[in-house]
C-alpha cells in the first residue's frame, strides 16, 4: 500500500497534467464540431500548455530553470546580432 501511495505522490502533476491535455483535446474536438472556434483555440493553447508542462515534468526542469534557458538564448541572440554586417538586412524596394 506503501508503494502505491508513494508512486502516485510522485506521479501527481504527470497525471494531472496528461489528464488536462487529454481533456483539452477532447474540449477542441468537441468545440470545432459545434463551430465554437474561439473556445477551441482557447483548449488547444491549454493543451499545448500541459504538454509543455508535462514534458518539463518528467525532464525535471523547473521554471527557474526555464528563465536561465531563456536569458541564454538572449545572450547569443545579441551577441549574433552584433556579428552582422551593419547593411544587413537589405531591404529592397
């Protein structure tokens, strides 16, 4: 029983969110049918969220984790765009 409760403690937010994408698909299924398609975007933008979520999950990266990721990638971004030749891009007309 020990082990049971164990392994659903630790699989809680993974369950969750599994749960929430496969309601979220059901959701834009069921929207797109009756021609609801503002609410059905809204469901593919939260199953989109769980499936961000649930993948965050199991790889074990937290959202702090998320912003030293992206400030990164600002980084090089930056120092990429201070590379560039200063005509670059061409605009022609």
């Amino acid at each position: 029983m020990a082990t049971i409760t164990t392994s659903v403690m630790l699989m809680r937010w993974p369950l969750v969110s599994a749960g929430l994408m496969f309601l979220a698909s059901t959701l834009n299924i069921q929207f797109r049918k009756s021609d609801y398609v503002g609410l059905a975007v809204i469901s593919t933008l939260l199953g989109m969220i769980a499936a961000f979520w649930f993948a965050m999950n199991l790889l074990g990266i937290s959202m702090a984790d998320v912003s030293v990721i992206l400030h990164n990638a600002k980084g090089v971004m930056v120092e990429t765009m201070g590379q560039l030749p200063p005509e670059w891009p061409v605009v022609v007309t």
